[in-house]
C-alpha cells in the first residue's frame, strides 16, 4: 500500500522542478507515489516533460488545456494512491527530512489534516524564515478536537502545508473550487478543518515556499486578479456563516472571518485602490457594492480585538506599509465599505499612511548642465569611469566638473577585482539613507567650481532590483536638483548579454542571491531588467526630460570614450587611455562561486574568498553562455516587446535580426566538466580566508608550564610569604579620607 502521493501541478517552472523533485525523493521515504500535472500543455509536450523528470520515479498527468491550479490538484486527487496526500508547488521544496519527519508524525496523531510549519525566502536568495502566522499561531505539536477546540487552524496559512487523510477527504467530498483559478488555497484549508474531527500540528519547518517575481504572490494585478480575490472572500465568508447559522461554530468564527477579510481588503488587496480612482467605471461599482454586500450588516466592538485568534492575525495599531492603522480607523472603514463609501474609505486609509519625507532640499545652482549618467552593467562604465577622473583637470579647464564628493577610491571596501571603479557610489548610499550632508557638500564643490556642467557616473543609481527605488530615485531627483538642464545617459547593449552580465556580476559579487542558478535568475529578473520603461521612466518623471540612450556595442567597435563624449556633448580632444579590464567571470567560475555563495553563509568570508580567487584569475578562454540559444532567443522576444518602441524613441535601435541569427547559428555546448584549475584556485581562497580562532588554553601545553623554559620564569615564592596591593592614586586618596574621618 502507498504511504504518501505528493501532488505537483506543473505549468512552466522548469528552473525549479528539478531540486522540488530532488526534496522529495530525497526524503527516503517508501511506498511513495508523485503526481506531475502538465497544466501547460500548449507549451510542454507530454516529451518535454518526460525530459524535465527524467531520473525521477514520477507519474505524469496531462491536461488537454490549460485549466488552472486548483483542477490540476483535482486531477492528481482523483488517481492518487496513498493514504495521505500532500500539495507541493513545482517551484518551491522540502527541507531536509521534513516530509518524512511530518509523515511519520502524521501516521502516530492519526489525525484528518496534520499541519506542518513552512519556511519563506526572499526573492532571489537561499536564505528562509518560519512564517509570522505559523510563528505566532501555530508553533504547538499535538492532536486537537476539531476547529472547535483548535480554532487556530481557521488561519493555517495554504493546503500545502497539511497532509491530509486520503480517506478523510473523499469521505467529505473535499476538492478545490475550479472557479478560483487563483487564490484556490484558503477556500480549501476553510473547507478542510471545518470537516476534520482531529487537526495535529508539528512544530517543525517542512516546507519552504519560494518567493519569486512572476509567482501568482508576486504578479502584477489585472482586473480578473481582482474579480477572483473578491470571490475569495464571499465564498470563505459565506462558508463560516454557514456554519455559524448550522450551530457547527460559535459566532466568534465568523468575525474572526470577517475581520480577515477587511484586513485583506486594507492591506493585501489593491481593489479598493483602484474603485476610488474611478468610481463611476461600470465594473467598479459592481465591485464596490460585492463588498458592501460582502462585509454584510455586522459591526466590530472594541471588544473584538481583545479575541486572541483576531489579537494573532491583526495588523491594527501596528506600524506597516499603510502607515499605522488605529482600531478607530479600522471600524470607520468598515463603516463606510459597509455605506458602499469606496472613496471615502481609501480616503480614510491614506491618512494612515506613513509620511515619506526627504532631507535633502531642492536647490538652485550656478552650474547651467548636469549629465547624470547611468551606468548599466558590463557597458563600459567602468572604463568611462577610469577616463573621467584621469581627465579630471583637463576638463575643469574647460568648463566640466567630475566632482570628487561621493566618489568611491578604486581600493574601496566593496571592490573585489582589480579595476573596478564602483564611480559615485557615495552619492547612491547617500540616497538609500537620505543623507543630506553629502548633497550639501556636493552643491558646494560645484558653486565654488564655477563649472558650466557637471557629470556623474555611477552603476548603482539605477537600482534595477530595489524595491524602494522609486523613493531612492526621487531622493536623488531633489539632491541633484536646481540644474537649468538635466541629460539622463545609459549605454544599453545586447539585452541577452546585459542580462547574463548583470548576473555574473551579482555571483561574483558574493551576495547571497548569487546562490541561484542562471535559469532562475531568469524566472526572477527577465522581465524587470528587460523592459527599458520600467528602468528608465522613474527617473524621466523625477528629472522631467527623456533618457538619451546610446548603443555600447556599436561605440565599443569604434570608440568608446570617443563615443560617449559626443553622446553627452563633453569635450572630444582628450584621448582614450589604456585603463585595467573588468571582465565578466567564464562559466566554470560562475558555476563555482555560485556554489560557494550558497554553501559559505558568512558574507565577510564570500568576500575574503572572492578577492583571493580573482587576485590570481586569468582572462577566460570559454567565453559561451550560459544560457542556450532557444532561451537567449526567447528572451530577445521578450525584450523586443516590452522595450523596443521605448529604446528606439530614445535613440537605441539594436539589430535584432543579426542577433537572432548570429544566437541561431552559435555552435553551444552546455557546461560540463568543472575546469580543475578553477576548482583549486577556489579552494585554496577558501582556505585561504577560513576565519582564525584562538586555541583552549591549556595549561600543560603552555610555554609557562613546559619544562624547558621553565629555568626563564621566575619561581613563585615558598610559604610564609606576603601580598603587597599598591592601589591607583585617586583610590588611596579615598582611603586617606576615609581614615581622617575615623
């Protein structure tokens, strides 16, 4: 008999689907069963996914369509074996022994649904957090009675971290609603634990959910995002008062239900947003009366927020991203959704909200010209950046300012390779913490230069992956503000080339994102770093004016100093130097260091490790990608569409057609082997930079106590003996005091 059938939908996760499976059936558990559903049928052939799995003992289950996530787990439930059944998504994993450890616990409980804790990472690193609702809610092991005795379990976060009884759920007839083509999961777990007679929890991290960009958590919202999310919440709502008016559960339930649904809809949700921006639009008060209709005729006393279950789950009077919500705030709220007062309700939240302020003043300055130029990665910034401070005089004598204030020196802390010029990092972190003593400063330099213009290069003002860039952009906007004209500059290059530097760069790096692998990177990242508007507009809106783009590869080829001059209108009679290469690291070390970023979890010793492997690294003679060239083509694909009418209105036109061909014609071959002489220079810079700590003493070790220095230590007095203590000044003036008084 099957112990366990652990259900995987699949629709296009291909750079996660190898380690979720590699969890699995690293568990070391018998009598497994593992269901794949092909739920993209139209894009992965029953082939393709025979290669994804190849080396796995899995059974494969296609869809004749796409159909969505919660028929997908429908599909596996029906032919699922095993006495327990299990929910894992293709693009995240299990720890380490996790899911035997929860089976097993799970069979002794005997329990209908046996919850385990799950662990939630970052976007783009290793490193995982227990969830604040199973810290707060459910860090317990044991069996309970039902929800009644276990109301806790009302909040168990999704399906997937429960193993459910395969009997207990066809005996209720539990399946996911197919409606919720999204959003499926609460819907179920409500359905789930209002049925069990017996819920267990097991206090340990099984699970670590992936939090990735493009992840149905993580997209951006459309309008059936927001009809499926109010869905949700009449269908969970309209499920607990069900039970409430059965007399299954107390009506404490069912407020508990209806205050979760107003948090969402205050700080989860973007709908009310949205109906306030334009009210009057047909499908917004159809929305706006759902909810009023939702939120229904009930109202919160103070005394709700004294339940402890509401006490666990509530953001109320705490400091969030909405700024800090009062229990006064949150029943006027209520109130007016329940009115059908949209607007005024958004209106009320806003007030709440924290108040973003900037130290750094907006100024007026003498100088009539600024070119801020932005440097993406591997475009030659660096190069540039070496010209501009060797030309320093040259062009303050003809009326150009190359600033030092914020400018980072070649031996900088964050520098690891030789070469590198990380340009006006000072002014970048002066953004990030709003330091308006180095703006101060700045404007300075430039009054007392008199200069008619003045330029800036740096590679970190673009923040492409911040998640506060837009404030960061705006900070930058008011420091280098009072400027008659304003020039925003970036090379672009190859996108394809772009994109795979920009990783190389974040794995030689050293920061723990640089754990993933290229093709995870590209799940995460392709559709932020590849589409110009979303790069480039911040600043046009915080400057006023158009991004000037030029093109790196054609400049390379002739001139790129040269070049750059003519594109910012700088003096063009100084003369190219012959300045250190930056080259991107070869794919063996890429593969190494990834290694290391994930393995050493001290991010001063990947750094200590980074510097010694690349004081001895020579040029790379494999220069392939590492991605293949079907990937590298779909991404031209992808850039085309989200960039291409925005680069080309900017003056960057690259010849996709000669890249797709030259990409087409590319003799690749994947990485194999790991180069020797690589693996050893990275293992000597791991010793090299392992931390030293200080030996136990011991006494019998000691020179002191060895014999043959003993002669060279002065010997310790025989008995009678005296102690003299001579005591510091100030304390035998004291002492003196103390006795004068006496």
């Amino acid at each position: 008999m099957t112990q366990l059938t652990i259900i995987i939908p699949f629709f296009d996760e291909t750079a996660y689907l190898k380690t979720a499976l590699t969890s699995v059936f690293n568990q070391r558990i018998s009598d497994l069963e593992v269901l794949i559903v092909n739920d993209n049928p139209e894009h992965f052939s029953p082939s393709d996914l025979e290669i994804l799995c190849a080396g796995f003992d899995v059974k494969i289950l296609h869809h004749p369509e796409n159909l969505g996530l919660s028929a997908a787990r429908n599909t596996a439930m029906r032919v699922a074996c095993g006495d327990w059944i299990g929910f894992l998504d293709a693009d995240d994993y299990y720890t380490s022994q996790g899911l035997a450890a929860h089976l097993s616990f799970a069979k002794r409980s005997e329990a209908d649904v046996v919850h385990a804790q799950c662990a939630l990472t970052k976007i783009g690193g290793p490193d995982a957090t227990v969830l604040p609702r199973n810290a707060s809610l459910h860090d317990m092991r044991g069996s309970f009675a039902g929800l009644r005795e276990t109301p806790e379990a009302q909040f168990i976060v999704s399906s997937w971290s429960s193993l459910y009884k395969n009997q207990f759920l066809a005996d209720n007839d539990l399946w996911f609603d197919t409606e919720q083509r999204k959003f499926e999961d609460r819907l179920f777990v409500l359905h789930s634990v209002t049925a069990a007679k017996t819920i267990a929890y097991f206090d340990h991290p099984v699970r670590v959910w992936r939090r990735r960009a493009g992840s149905i958590t993580t997209s951006k919202v459309t309008q059936d995002i927001h009809v499926l999310q109010i869905q949700l919440l009449e269908k969970c709502l309209a499920h607990m008062r069900s039970q409430v008016a059965a007399g299954i559960l107390g009506r404490m339930f069912e407020k508990r239900e209806l205050f979760n649904s107003l948090s969402r809809l205050i700080w989860d949700m973007t709908v009310l947003y949205d109906i306030a921006k334009a009210p009057d639009r047909p499908e917004h008060i159809e929305w706006a009366q759902r909810i009023k209709a939702l939120l229904g005729t009930d109202s919160f006393g103070h005394q709700a927020f004294d339940d402890p279950m509401i006490k666990a789950i509530s953001r109320v009077g705490k400091n969030t991203r909405k700024g800090r919500i009062t229990r006064v705030d949150f029943l006027e709220i209520h109130r007016l959704l329940r009115a059908g007062d949209v607007v005024q309700a958004v209106a009320r939240i806003k007030t709440c909200a924290p108040k973003v302020t900037s130290s750094a003043v907006v100024r007026k300055s003498n100088t009539k010209r600024l070119v801020l130029h932005l440097g993406m990665h591997k475009t030659g910034s660096t190069y540039l950046q070496h010209h501009l401070i060797h030309h320093r005089q040259a062009l303050r004598e003809r009326g150009v300012l190359v600033p030092v204030t914020g400018i980072a020196s070649e031996q900088a802390d964050f520098d690891l390779r030789a070469g590198g010029m990380p340009g006006f990092q000072g002014l970048a972190q002066a953004a990030h913490r709003d330091d308006s003593k180095l703006w101060d400063e700045l404007h300075r330099e430039i009054d007392q230069s008199k200069a008619q213009t003045v330029i800036i290069s740096a590679e970190n003002m673009l923040y492409p992956l911040n998640e506060d860039r837009d404030d960061r952009i705006k900070s930058i906007a008011a420091g280098l503000s009072g400027f008659d004209r304003v020039d925003v500059v970036a090379l672009a290059r190859n996108p394809v080339a772009y994109l795979e530097s920009f990783y190389k760069e974040i794995v030689s790096g050293g920061r723990r994102t640089g754990a993933q692998s290229i093709e995870e990177f590209c799940v995460d990242r392709s559709n932020s770093l590849l589409d110009m508007p979303h790069l480039f507009a911040p600043f046009e809106d915080a400057f006023g004016s158009s991004v000037i783009l030029g093109d790196f590869d054609q400049l390379k080829r002739d001139n790129l100093w040269d070049g750059f001059c003519a594109l910012t209108e700088l003096p063009r009679d100084l003369p190219s130097l012959d300045v250190p290469r930056y080259p991107s690291a070869d794919r063996d070390s890429i593969m190494l260091l990834q290694a290391m970023n994930l393995l050493v979890p001290s991010f001063d010793q990947r750094r200590a490790i980074l510097r010694s492997y690349f004081s001895t690294y020579t040029t790379p003679s494999d220069t392939l990608s590492l991605l293949p060239p079907a990937q590298r083509l779909r991404l031209l694909d992808l850039w085309q569409t989200r960039s291409g009418k925005f680069a080309l209105e900017r003056g960057y036109a690259p010849d996709l057609a000669n890249l797709r061909e030259t990409i087409a014609k590319e003799a690749w071959t994947p990485p194999s082997d790991i180069d020797v002489e690589r693996l050893n220079t990275l293992l000597i810079s791991v010793a090299q930079s392992l931390p030293v700590t200080n030996m136990p003493f011991d006494p019998s070790r000691s020179l002191r106590a060895s014999h043959q220095h003993s002669i060279a230590q002065t010997r310790r007095p025989q008995a009678p003996y005296s102690i003299t203590i001579q005591p510091k000044p100030w304390l035998a003036k004291v002492i003196k005091m103390v006795t004068r008084k006496r």
